[in-house]
C-alpha cells in the first residue's frame, strides 16, 4: 500500500501561472477541482524533492507567523517543518493564552501588527469565522490552519492528497467515514472536496452523531451517491478509504447509547478481516483507542503516512501563495 | 502620511567604526543624539534592504537568545523577525515561570548559561533594573526589552523613528502624549528622547495619571517646552504628534473620575476633525478601545506603520551590537 | 583552568566510517570507552569551529524535533544552539502538556507523527523508560534528553567531557561526588561512564541520600576504587573534581538531619582553602546555594564553562547520528 501510483503531471504552465499566488486559504469551499490539481502537482513535486535533498531553498528569505490561540502540535509543528524545509524561517506565537491578546487585543490589530514582520500568517484559533475575520485586516497571505467546529482546509487537502498517493486515482473510489460525523470538521471539509470527483461517500455513526442535513443536502445536489448507516460491517466489503474520528463519550445521547455503539466504533484487525486487500484506513489522529495499535503494523494503516503527506501539501500551499511554486 | 522624507545620510565611517560593538542596550539615558542619529541611519539601510529584497546575511551564523521572563507577544515577535530578516537564528525562552528559573535559579545564571549559547540576548523581565543586573554578569550584549515599570528602549527608539520616517525632522514639532502618563514607561522614554530635539511636550492627563515631576523636572532642565493639560482639545490643532496610551480604568482615583474622563481619552474621527492634515497618531499597541477602529483608515494613523518601523530599529540595534552594522 | 590539554585525534578514519550513525542515544550504558573518545574527538572540533566561526553547514537542511514534556530551558535552548550553530533547523515542541498529547494521545503516535516532519527527535520526559519505549516505534534517531529520574546521557558526556577539557586526561583522577547522590540521575550516570577510566569516586552525601548500593556494586565489579563519606573535608585535599549537586530539604530522613548537615554541603571560597590549586568545581546546574555565588569568579569554578562544553558535545551527537561527523 505504500507504493503511490503518480498521475501525468498537468502542463506546468498553468501552474507556474501563479494560481494562489497572494491568496488566503480560508475555506475547502473556495477550491475548483483545478486548484485541488494544482496544488496536488506541486505537493507532489515536494514529495520527489524532500525524498531526494530533504531541504532546499525556495523560500529562503521568507518568513511565516505561526499564530495559535489554541495548541495544536500537529499542525504546528508541520508548518513550521514546511516552511524549514523551503528554506524558509517561522516565528512561533503559541503563548497567546498569556499576552497582549489576553489583555484584550483585537484579532486584526494581532494580525495587522504580525504582517509588519512576515511574509505569510498560519492562524489557528478556537472560534468560527476567525480566519475569514483575520483576512478582512491584512495583504499578506493567511492559511486557516483550524477554526473552531468551522473549516480546516489544509486537513481536507493533505486527505484527499493522502488518498490520491495511497490509491492512484479519486474518481469512483468508495469512502466510509467513521464516528462523530456531526462535529468533526474533518470529515465535513473532505465530503466537499470529495464532491469534486466522484465518489460515494458512506457515513457511519450513532443516530445522535449523524452528518449534518445541511452537508447531507449540498453534497446530494452536487451529484454524490450518499448513504446513512448505524453500523460499519455492511459497508466495509466495499470500502476503498476507511476513514475514522473519534467519538467522546461526552457526546452520545445517554450513557446507554454510547456502550451499546462504542465497540462498533474500534478497528481492529479483526475488523479488517472483512476488508479489501486493496484499501486503506485514515484517521486526523490524535486518535484515542478508535484503532487499535495492532492495526498500526498492517499495511492498509495509512494513518503516519497521512502525517507526511500533509507536510508536503503545507509545503506546496507556502510556496503557491507566495508566489514561488 | 507614508511617504517619509529620508535626511541626507551621516558621513558612514562614523558608524562602521562600531558604534554600540559589544555594548548592552539597556535605557535611553545611554544615547546621544549622535547616538540616536547612528542608530536611525542603519535603521533606514535596513527599510531599504527589507523592502528590496526581503532578508540577507549580515547576522548568518549569529544566535539571539530571546529570554521572556513574562509574555510579550510583540515585542517578542518583532526581535526575532528582525534577527531572522538579518539571516541570524533564534533560541526562545518563554517557558520560564515553568521552567528552572521557576526552580529558583537566580537570572545571573540563567544570562550566564544562555551567553554559552548565544551571541546575543533580548532579556524582557518584570522588575525594574532586571537588564542592568544581568548586564553586570555577561559578556556578550543584553538589549532590554522592557523591566517592568522601568525601561523599554527599544521602543522609545522606534517610536522616535516613526516620528522621523512620517514627519521628516523631530526638531521643532509639537507632541501631545495623551492617556495614563504616570505610569507608561513608553511615554516617559520616549520624553527622554525627544529632549534630545526642540520639540515642544503638551502632556494630557486626568489629575491622578499626571507626568511623574521628577520627569517633569528633568525635561525642562534641559530646555524643553512643556506644558500640561486635563483635556485634549486646546492642545490638538497644532499638534504634530499624537501619542496615546491606555487609560485602566483601575488606574483613575474613583469611578466618578473615569466617568467624567473616559470619553475624553478615545479618539474617534471626530476627535480628528479638529487636527492638522500633515500629523500622525501613534499608540504603542495593545490599545483597547482609546483609538477607534474607525480611524484605522485615516492615512494619519501610524501605529501599525508604527510596528514595522520597531523592526528596522530592533534590526540596526542587533546589527550594531554585534558589530555587523 | 580554562586552559585545555587536547590530546592527539584519534584516526579520523574510525570516526568518519559512520560510529552512532542513524542510532539512539538512550543510555550511557550504551557507550563504548572507544565511543565515549569518538564522540569527543569530534566534540573538539565542534569547539574549535564554534570558535572559530560560530556556525557552519554541517547540518543544513536537516530539521530536530525539540520535543519536551516537561520544561528544561537549559538542555532545551543547548539542543537548539546545537542544532543552528550546525546549520539546522529546530521545531520547538514544549507545550505539550496543554496540547494533542494531554488530549490522550500516546507517546509512539506522537513520535511517529514527529518523524514524518523531522531527520532526528530529542525527547524529554518525565517517565523513566519514555525514551526507550519511543526509540521502539521510529526510524529516525531519538536522543534521550532526561527520562525522569532515570538517565540524561547526554548530561553525563558533557561532564566527562568537561573534566577532559579542563584537566587534560581522565585515567587516574579523583572525582568527589556531594550531596543528594540517591536521587541525582547525573552522579549515576557519571559513575558508569567514569568505569571506562582509572579513576577513583568519593560519594559524599547524607547517609539517608546515599549512592544506591546496585550502582556501588556495578561500579565495584568494573574495577573502580570508591569510597563513601558523610563529610567532605577529609576528601577534599586529594580531590581533582569536586561534582556538587543540589540536596532537596524535603528528601532528608528528617528536620534535624537536615539542619545537621546543610552547611556542610554548601560550597563557599572557605571550603576551597583546603583544595588543590589544580582541581576543578563542576555542577549540573541549576544551583540554588549549594556553591556560594563568592566562588564564581574562582578559575577553579567550571559549572559555567561545563555550559558551553555541553553545546559542543551536543553537536557532535546531532552530527554523528545523522552520519555527518
């Protein structure tokens, strides 16, 4: 599984063009299948160059605010090693819990005094809307890298990139996504950006953790093959992509609920007993017990490769919004 | 208002011979206007490089502890960008209230055991004098990046810049400092400076948040003229520079005060209506409410040119200490 | 002091052929009397490139994840001196405790999520074992940086390191270890690492803080002359490298011990009457009153200079692991 069939490359003029270029990553919303394209072509030209000289110099020079209202190591720390990895240098903001924004300071007024120093701003922040706010204030490029319940386009990108590596190909593929479809934002951002090739999406979760009607409707009217069920075995047959999140206890309907389901909702290898050879498992990971650590050694567990694969869509997003891909 | 009028350039081998080489940074009351001069001529080589070309390697190699004893989201970000824009790498501290300074180490320890890593330390501390004592135990160069009620000079610094790079000249203009004037440590240095220059001081203040005398005192006995008022409006129409700084509530001597007081202290547009065409408004960020969002677009408003400003200074200031200027 | 007695290289050829090449630095136990003088070889050259040239490119491109559960501002900010006077790059990882990790997440995911960003990981962590269990999981080097109170390998060989510099040989010195040497994991570690050499122990310390006999006996059963004492005078005139560490009131057996025996272990010019004018003073720092501030300025003092030793050693462990020594 880990072997990645790479598609022909689109004509490079249409890249180099300087599709991004200047533009902020607010929402998966705001992607044509031609950008998701696009900016698959250069993550992928990442992949070749960090496999072959782990570093090079394409934004030597250029500097990323790395702001976060709230930790998040994973996406921090894969932006701060995208942008090293360009040549590039970061400047963390992670203590803003304590500072000047504690007492009080706007998020433009924090954004607008961060753009003096950098070249670009990866935001993370706990409530909705706040990087669509945030790029309102500021010229420099902003990369919503989190906000709240609401978008976190990078997520969506590095996924569907993970399954284009893994798989080859997204048209036709068969996804089955997992656990609390009603607040992770992970599953309602990848549902869209699936929309633009066509799958079939299978959602599985408790009656109380159901997709939202909203996405159910949208995805349904652009043209996706949708269906709802309580259980995964039924579906898992003919799954191409397993794609698991977490569900908290806290978030069942009642405690009867959630020990009736909560077994149902745990991979392990004998789940994937019934699985096809040929497939792989997803998580945005941290996970906390939704697969087993005995799946990890299996070879359809794509879940760290998913890690890596988002280091060179992060990579491919710096460089393309900076005008240097 | 963003076009500056950049002077004739001091005759440079006075600079390179190394003013400030080796030497801490640690209050205004260490510079001569020569000094003040040296430092802004570097500070404007800087502007040009970094509008030119973004970063370059004057500092490669070169390693800036930044030791943060309480959080300063700004300050903090603006030293190492301006140490990375020079090609230099940073070691952050701001863990320390967690870490073995929390275990008790004394800060003579900890500035000698950062010195063995680094070339340079930005120390910012919340006692007054904190810079000066650990100044007394290293040889490579400490910049105070704020102790307390104490000093900030690299903030006065930039604050007298901004008035040069938006006004063209400091001597003969008239600055009003606006807001709680008793305890800003901003005000009360960059007073310091401007003694260095014919400017005029009108001082604006509620009864309680008065201009220290001993200040006061201090700037007339080296010839400046100042004067002090309770209310905005007869001082604005011909002033040049506009300083405002927080009002805290806390502060005020009662409820009553603050009530009679607080709407006198927020500049609106309205408020602006009254002032020249050619004068700026500068505040030294966070502000909370004293300046109006509405005023942001009035090209009159500095404080975020203001911010950029700080990283040509702080940038001439690591240059010049380490003897690259 | 400070003079060092550098011994004549080992051939280059031993060191370059790839020693610690793509391994993990978990435990002194590890370490070959032939490793320990490989790493030291080229700890040496580090020391005089740094001296020379402050940075060099040795590690360019090359990204360290400075992952950190539990504060450590001096081995932290020394990794990441260590990494940039190399040429590297650092992704700093230190607030963990509010982060993915105190959602739940385990130590193997989250080292595998770091490996996917990183050519290298150093771990602190407040369990013993942690850096072992995580060496498990990755491919990619990890550097123990303190398990609890189990080893801090790395502390160990910038001590020895350190005495080598300062007196120019190991075999046949006599090293006085004092004070809390039941819970001191740097005394441990020493220990082992000193059984590759001549040398003879006095462990000094309250009788309830003793060495823990299965170290006394490992020690023993390697050869090693020691001897214990509950007071240091009898030791020190004979003594070429007193190893202080800190005594915590509250391990003491009880209130009267304590105050029976803490000035005993306080180090002052006093003290050093009775040493050698050719000895040397070393402590893992941070000191909190075990050596009187009065000692510092006494050429004897090395706990400073064992500081910058330690970046020395740490770069020569970077570089070695990752195959470029």
């Amino acid at each position: 599984m880990t072997t990645s069939v790479r598609p022909a490359h689109l004509p490079l003029g249409e890249i180099r063009g300087g599709r991004l270029y200047g533009q902020h990553i607010l929402s998966v919303k705001q992607f044509s299948r031609e950008d998701v394209e696009a900016i698959f072509v250069i993550a992928e030209e990442m992949r070749t160059m960090v496999e072959r000289v782990g570093t090079f110099d394409l934004l030597k020079g250029k500097l990323l605010a790395n702001l976060f209202y709230e930790p998040s190591t994973r996406t921090s720390s894969s932006f701060t090693a995208a942008m090293e990895r360009l040549g590039g240098s970061v400047i963390p903001i992670s203590e803003v819990r304590y500072s000047s924004v504690s007492k009080g300071e706007s998020l433009p007024d924090t954004v607008r005094t961060l753009e003096c120093y950098s070249d670009v701003i990866v935001l993370r922040h706990p409530e909705v809307g706040a990087a669509a706010t945030a790029a309102r204030y500021v010229r420099k490029p902003i990369i919503n890298a989190g906000d709240g319940i609401g978008e976190h386009p990078t997520q969506a990108l590095l996924d569907l990139f993970t399954i284009r590596e893994e798989l080859g190909a997204m048209d036709g593929l068969t996804v089955t996504m997992l656990g609390d479809l009603k607040n992770g934002r992970t599953v309602h951002s990848l549902s869209r950006l699936l929309a633009h090739y066509k799958a079939r999406i299978n959602f599985v979760s408790p009656e109380s953790l159901r997709m939202p009607t909203e996405i159910m409707n949208e995805l349904s009217a652009r043209g996706m093959t949708l269906s709802e069920h309580r259980q995964l075995d039924v579906v898992l047959p003919n799954t191409d992509v397993l794609y698991v999140t977490r569900v908290q206890k806290e978030r069942f309907a009642s405690e009867e609920e959630y020990n009736a389901l909560k077994d149902a909702y745990v991979i392990t290898p004998d789940t994937l007993k019934a699985a096809k050879q040929r497939m792989i498992i997803m998580h945005p990971l941290p996970r906390v017990g939704e697969i087993s650590m005995d799946v990890d050694d299996d070879p359809r567990a794509a879940y760290f490769r998913q890690m890596e694969y988002g280091l060179y869509v992060r990579m491919a997003l710096l460089a393309m919004v900076l005008g240097k891909a």
